[in-house]
C-alpha cells in the first residue's frame, strides 16, 4: 500500500518548501472496525490537497485526526514539527496552528457573527477585545459580508454561514486549514460564494487539506489528489495525471461514476 | 383630530405633539390592534360558531356564573371574619418583629423597590400597548364589576356601589372610543409608568378610602372600621415615591456611560440584596468595633492584597507549568484549612471561618487565573475581582458572625412572609449553581465526579423533601466540626438548596444533551480549553434551552417552603394555618387567612412564571 505514495511531480512553487503534515503509517480503529488503515503522507507549507474517496472510505476520519477531534490508536501525526500525542500542550498547540471547516458549519448559535469570530481569539490568544474585532471586522470584510456582523447566525443562509465558519478559523491565524465537505450542505447557488473565499486563501499561499466532492475545485486549485477507499490511500498525483491517467482500477471506477 | 377643545380643560400631551418617553419613535414598531368587531359578529365567531360550540357555551357560562355566585357568597359572607385577616397583616408578613424596630422591615422593602425602579428605568425596558386596548380592558372590569354587582350577596345599595363603580369604567371605554375613535388603536402609551400612575392612584386612595383601622393594642383587637387608616398610608406612599423616584433616576442615567455600567451589574446588586437587606438592614449587627478594627479589617487587607498580588501573577500570559503548580499548592492549602476543620485538628491551626473560605476562593480564583490571563487592564481587572469578592465575603461573613441588637425570642428574627421569602431566595441562589455544578459533573469525562453527582443526585431525588429537613435540622450538627454552628435558618436553607439542587441538575442535564455534538468539536477546533468549552459554548445553549423546566422547579420549591413548619419554623402558610385560629378572639378563624396567603403565593409565582416567559422570548432572540 505504501509504495502508492510515490514519485508525485512536486509543483515549482512549493520546492523548498517546509513539511507541514507528516502522517506516518497512522491507523484507527471504531471497535472492531478499522477505519484508517496505515494511511501514509506528507504536506507541505502552501500545498493545497484535495482527498477524494466513496462514502466511508475515512476521509473525515482522517483529517479529523489531525487536530485530535479524532485518536489515532497506532502511527504518528506531526504538525509543524509537533507530534501529536497524549500530551495536552502538544495538543493545544497543534489546534492552534489548525483551523477547521465543517460540512455543517457548527456556528455558535447564541453569540453573534462577529462574537463566534472574535470569541476564539480572545479566550485562547488573549487578544483584547478592540484588537479582535477589528481583526474580526476585517476578516468578514475578506470573506464579502461585513454587514452582516451583528447578526445571529440563525439569520444568514447557508452560504453566508459557511464564510463567517471560515472567518472565524482564520482569526486564529492558522498555519493550517482543513476543510471536511464545507460546500455539501449548501444549495447549488450558494457553493460558489463558499468555493470563491476558499481560492482566494489558495491563492494567499495557506497550507490547506480538503475534502470534498467539487471536481471543478480539485482540477483548478489542488496540487495534488489523495484517492482513498476503505480506510487506505489507493493513489496520489496532479490533478492532471488523476483526471486524465490515472493509475488503478478503483480510481477509474470512481471517476466514472463520478463524474 | 377633533380632540383639540377637549383636551383644553386639562392640559395633559399635545396630542399631536413630542411625548415625554420618546415612545412614538418605537411605536412604529408595535403591532396596532386589530380592528374592533361587532359584539355580535364576535359572539357568532367566538361563542356560538356551531352547535357544539353553542351548548359548551352555555354550559361552561352557567358553571362560571354559578361558581362566581359561590365565590363571592363566600367571601362576602357577614360569617366572614376578614378582620381577623387585617389586624394580624403584621403578624403574616413578619411574624413577630420588633414593633418598634419596624422602621427596618420599610428600608429593606425600600430597598429592593429602588432596585426594581432603578432596573426597569436603566433597561428604558417599556412595554407599548394602544390606547384601545387599554379602554376594552377597563370596560371588561367594569362589566364583571356589574356582574358582581348582580351576584353577590349585597343589599341593594351594595349592589348600586358595585353598579356605579362598573359604569364608570364602562364610561371610560366609551369616552375613549367616542374622543379617539380608531385613533385609538395606533396610539401607544408606555405601560411602566401607566402602570406606574395605577399604583399612584392606588396608594393615593389610603388617605382619603375610609377602609378601617385594624390592630392589637395591648393584645386586644381592636376595629375601627370606616376610618382612614393611619398606620399605612405614609409607608406606603414614601414606597411609591421611592419606586418612582428610582425609576425616573434610572431612565436619567441610562444614556450615561455611568447608567451602562450599573445596568451591567445590576445582576451581581440583585444577587447581593437579600443578604444585604435581611442580615444587615433586618438583623442590625451588633459590631464590636474593637474586633473589627483589630481583626476583621487587618484580615480583609491582607487577603485582599496579597491574594490580590498573587493573582495578578498567576494571570500573567504563558506562565505555563509553573503557573499551575502554585495554583494546585494554593488548591491543596485552601482544602487542608477545611480537612483541619472537620476531623477536629482545628486547635492545630486555628482560624476564623472566613480565613477558611478566603482560602479556598483563593485555590478557586488561582486555578481560573490563566483564563482571565491577557493584558495589563484585564489582569488588574481579575486582580480586582479578587479584591471585590474579598470585600462582599469578609463584610458578610461579619455581619453574620456578629449577634444582633434586636430581641426576639425565637430562633430566628425572620418569620412569617419573610421567612418564606427569604428561605425561597436563598434557595435560588444557592441551589442553581449548585445544580449546574452537578449536571455537569454527572456528564463529566471524570468517574470520580461522575459517580459522586449521580449518587447524590439520584439518593436525593428518592427521598421525600421532609426527611432531607428533618435530617439538617436535627442531625446536620452532629456532622460539623466542632466550633462550628449553623443557625436553624441556615439549616432549613441548606436542605431546601440540596434538595432543589438535584432537581435543577436533571433539567440542566437535558438541556447538555441537547447541545449539539458538533459545538463541541468547533470549540476543540478553535483551541478552547475544556472549561471555556463549557462556559461560553455549552452551558449558555444547554440553560437557554432549560429555561421553561428550570422555572418551574424553582417555584416548586418556592411553594414547598411551606414545608418549613414540620422542623419548627413559623412561615407565611404556618401563621395563617395554625397561629390566628389560635388566638382566642378569632378563634377557627382559618379560611381567611389561608385564602389570602394562596393569593400571596399566586401572585409570586405568576410573575416568575411570566418572567419565566419574557426571558425566553429574550433569548430566544438568537436562535433559530
Ligand atoms: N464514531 C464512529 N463510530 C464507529 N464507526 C465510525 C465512526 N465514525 C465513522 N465510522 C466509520 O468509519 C468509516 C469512515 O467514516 P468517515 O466518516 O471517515 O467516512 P468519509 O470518507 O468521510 O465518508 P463521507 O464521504 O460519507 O463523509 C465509515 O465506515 C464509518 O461508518
Ligand atoms: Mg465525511
């Protein structure tokens, strides 16, 4: 399984660059059911990688890991240097450094949008509270809805959601963002609102792991594809050479139908 | 409109013109009301739409007329005895309190109505409600006056009082709707200080309402009826005046940046009035100014600053390890004061309580410290928390530590309403932390925890609220350390807090649950520590949600307070029930007053439950 993981072209933008993720041999299980199977892969700084796989293949599970709303149970997960293991300081930097996207975008319901952004930075960075929200302002700013600032998140479609669950991780000022399906939950109309903001941070040079079903997204931003399927990863490589090449069987029958 | 010469007798509004609150900007805003139907469209829609809804009309009409008619034959009864009622009112409300002390029971009540006028004004809280709806209100009166008036066992010039009174209201309506016409329904009046004007009204009808005089002199009864009363009447006018005057006070202020502030902590004035108004207005401390200035005050200085050093220390931001090991050392010193205490090895290392309690709120304060950690301000600020929770617990504890000057023969100094309503409070206040604490720790990760609050939870729930009291009354003592007491009062509160406590903590559960998994996974996302998780993400969504429940537990205690007669205290429920129908002049006088303590409890309760209602509605703001 792990001589998949080879020789994939590295983009000349990202040469040189640091490695930010290292996952080594990592394995889960739920029980009895093994989830993540020795799943084996480096990030770099600045490199944008999409994870494609069927239903159930792990792909949350796997970035979930990454910032230990998941435990891995064998194999190591290093994030800018820092192991992920029991101890808490490991953990809290490491969740410091990684911001998170959900597919149902978890805003706090009972604070307003410029207080779900502002809340993290000041709790967690001691920021004081002028600071943040002019981070805060700037950050929605960044993400098209200023205006909506002092509003509840009960009161924003879905699109708009999205972008304030995105401000908010970025007030953190994250060195990393994971995003697991962030565009799946939203209406047709909404997703390019959400995909927009997501290119443009592509664009600023953040390190970022996605999942998700946006072909169009992965062809266009990603510089690199992980193919997983049952818990393992089944192939790597360009956008170019997965669309257009690709290697096993599995993928093949994925794109098929896929796409 | 027509109403220019009309108003020109009196000069009340322009009516055209600025109101005094401001209210028509707002009044945009509130819905009008409907447009008035036909009496008789609206009896064919309401009453009488279809046969079954015929018949049910009727029947329930004559069962409400029939039960109306039994009501007020009983009330109205010559048999009555609301004398009985009258000449005891002292004895209900503060059983036997100092006579001459009285002037104290006025103060706190004072008091706690400043409170209220200076809230309602700081908030500019104002409900609106349309001139029209106000008029059908006042007609609605008037014609159930009018059907007293036909009901109850009146001669007839009686029922010609209750006739004139409902007409006049009726008159009211339909002067309203003859001037204003539809006008009526988009004209807005503030309700507070309508409302306000009322009880103006209400008050103002003790100086010249004949409605008797009724006291013990020398322990006989002695009735003056048709006479106004004197005793009341500048009480009750200086608590008028004392409303208004906080409210007008209020609504001044609250543009300030002063009026912000002191609305912001209005809560933590609320939370400290009842212990303010009963142990320091009510009880009157003896103070031994000696002590105070050798013991009491060195001691609060030396907690406030040093504790105070040490916790702008410890909010120093990334003091890391070593941060934490001096606030588990200062966890640690606050326990072992209170481990000395209780096996007796007190002599060992003797302290005052309040040193004990400074101790462990230091422990307490220390482990939150890398929470409030941030800039200078915000340390100073936490520093001054330190110091501001030292100055309430030392001033306190005092207070309650020093005997009192009044002189009573009883156990407590509180009896009557005031005792009720004072074990009822404190059981709030005590009981609702207490009970988040427990629904916390039951779904908490910790077995330790986790078995502890379930046991004590579920051991408290199986057991009936009489053998809780029983047990803090009669066999709590056995269980503190010696030197150390608890006045009966305390005791009784104790109980009630654990008692409600357990059942607060099943409501908090349910609303814990309910909290969505993925909050919990945004807050780790987002680096929140365990303790932030809970306090600004979990517990706001999980207590919002429990608002309904919650309130109603909190008045079922309040009402199970009229327990306390079973170990011994004497109660608002115990006056009525058992010491008036003992007296011998009223002797099985029992229904009077237990009919106008129910309306007591009601009246309580109706408004928690109202409030209970405005809350939610408030916070229900936010979500979906
Ligand atoms: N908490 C859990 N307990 C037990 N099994 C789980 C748990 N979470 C996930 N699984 C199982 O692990 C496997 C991988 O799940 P995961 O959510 O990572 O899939 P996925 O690739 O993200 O799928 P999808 O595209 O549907 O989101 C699935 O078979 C799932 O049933
Ligand atoms: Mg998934």
């Amino acid at each position: 399984m792990t001589e998949s993981t080879t020789a994939v072209p590295i983009p000349d933008r990202l040469k040189g660059a640091n490695d930010m993720i290292e996952c080594d041999q990592v394995n889960k299980w739920y029980g009895d059911f093994q989830a993540l199977k020795d799943v084996t892969a480096t990030i770099k700084e600045r490199e944008v990688v999409v994870v494609l796989g069927p239903s159930g293949s792990g792909k949350s599970t796997w970035i979930r890991c990454i910032n230990r709303l998941e435990q891995h149970q064998a194999g190591r997960i290093v994030v800018d240097g820092v192991e992920l293991t029991n101890d808490t300081r490991n953990i809290e930097k490491i969740r410091s450094e990684v911001g998170m996207v959900f597919q149902q975008f978890n805003l706090f319901p009972h604070l307003t949008v410029l207080d779900n952004i502002t809340l993290a930075p000041r709790w967690v960075k001691k920021q004081p509270k002028s600071e943040a929200e002019e981070n805060g302002m700037a950050l929605l700013e960044r993400v098209g809805i200023p205006e909506q600032a002092e509003k509840f998140p009960g009161q924003l479609s879905g699109g708009q959601q999205q972008r304030v669950a995105i401000a908010r991780s970025l007030a953190m000022e994250p060195r990393v963002m994971l995003f697991d399906e962030p565009t799946s939950a939203l209406d047709p109309e909404m997703i390019k609102e959400v995909l927009d903001v997501m290119k443009e941070l592509a664009r600023e040079g953040m390190t970022m792991m996605v999942v998700t079903h946006e072909m169009g997204f992965a062809r266009e931003v990603a510089d690199r594809i992980i193919f997983m399927e049952a818990g393992a990863i089944v192939e790597e490589g360009t956008p170019e050479h997965f669309f257009t090449n690709p290697d096993s069987d599995r993928t093949k029958l994925f794109l098929s139908q896929i796409l | 409109m027509a109403g220019g010469e009309q108003y020109s007798g009196v000069h009340v509004l322009d009516p055209e013109g600025v109101d005094y609150t401001g209210a028509e900007v707002e009044a945009t805003t509130v819905k009008p009301d409907d447009p008035p139907m036909p009496p008789v469209q609206w009896m064919k829609t309401n009453l009488f739409s279809s046969v079954a809804n015929s018949i049910l009309t009727v029947v329930s009409g004559l069962f409400a007329l029939w039960a109306i008619r039994g009501i007020l034959g009983f009330i109205f009864d010559p048999e009555r005895r609301w004398e009985a009622l009258a000449t005891n009112m002292r004895l209900l409300l503060v059983k036997s309190y100092p006579f001459d002390q009285m002037i104290r029971v006025w103060v706190s009540f004072a008091i706690l109505l400043g409170l209220t006028g200076l809230a309602l004004g700081l908030s500019r809280s104002g409900a609106l409600a349309p001139v029209s709806r106000i008029a059908s209100t006042a007609r609605n009166v008037g014609l159930f006056l009018i059907l007293v008036g036909f009901l109850g066992p009146f001669e007839l010039g009686g029922r010609i009082r209750w006739w004139i009174a409902g007409a006049v209201l009726v008159a009211v309506w339909f002067g309203v709707w003859r001037i204003m016409g539809d006008k009526a329904r988009f004209k807005m009046v503030p309700m507070l200080p309508f409302t306000l004007v009322l009880l103006g009204i209400l008050v103002g009808t003790l100086w010249v309402f004949p409605y008797g005089d009724y006291r013990f002199v020398d322990n006989n009864p002695t009735f003056e009826a048709g006479t106004v009363a004197m005793t009341s009447k500048i009480g009750w006018s200086s608590m008028w005046l004392t409303l208004v005057g906080a409210w007008a006070v209020g609504v001044a202020m609250s543009r300030s940046s002063f009026g912000v502030g002191l609305r912001k902590s209005m809560p933590l004035i609320w939370l400290v009035a009842p212990f303010f108004v009963t142990w320091v207005v009510m009880r009157d401390p003896d103070l031994d100014w000696d002590h105070v200035l050798s013991t009491d005050i060195p001691m609060f200085l030396g907690f406030a600053a040093i504790g105070g050093v040490i916790l702008f220390f410890l909010s120093k931001p990334g003091l890391g390890e070593a941060g934490r090991l001096i606030a588990i050392a200062l966890v640690v010193l606050g326990l072992a004061t209170w481990v000395f205490a209780f096996f007796g090895w007190a002599p060992l290392w003797p302290m005052l309580q309040k040193a004990r309690l400074s101790f462990l709120l230091l422990g307490i304060f220390a482990l939150a410290a890398p929470t409030f950690a941030g800039e200078t301000a915000k340390r100073l600020r936490f520093a001054g928390g330190w110091v501001g929770a030292m100055a309430l617990l030392h001033y306190f504890a005092t207070m309650i530590n020093t005997t009192s000057t009044l002189e009573i023969a009883e156990p407590s100094f509180l009896g009557g309403a005031t005792l009720s309503l004072f074990v009822a409070t404190m059981t709030m206040i005590f009981s609702f932390p207490l009970g988040v604490l427990l629904a916390l720790g039951r779904t908490s990760k910790l077995p330790i925890f986790r078995v502890l609050c379930t046991t004590f939870i579920e051991v408290v729930r199986g057991v009936p609220l009489i053998s809780i009291l029983f047990f803090f009354v009669i066999g709590f003592s056995l269980f503190l350390p010696q030197g150390m007491s608890m006045s009966q009062v305390a005791q009784i509160c104790l109980g009630y807090s654990l008692f409600s406590a357990a059942y607060l903590a099943e409501n908090v559960r349910g609303g814990l649950q309910s909290v969505r998994r993925g909050q919990f996974e945004a807050a780790d996302a987002l680096g929140l520590t365990g303790l932030q998780r809970t306090g600004l993400i979990v517990l706001p969504q999980a207590l919002r949600v429990s608002i309904p429940p919650l309130v109603g537990q909190l008045i079922a205690t309040y009402k199970e307070t009229s327990l306390i007669y079973i170990v011994g205290g004497f109660d608002l429920l115990t006056v009525a029930n058992r010491v008036i129908s003992n007296q011998s002049d009223f002797l099985g006088a029992k229904m009077e007053p237990l009919i106008f303590v129910s309306f007591l409890y009601w009246v309580v309760a109706f408004s928690m439950s109202k409030y209970s209602q405005t809350l939610e509605r408030k916070l229900g703001l936010g979500t979906r």
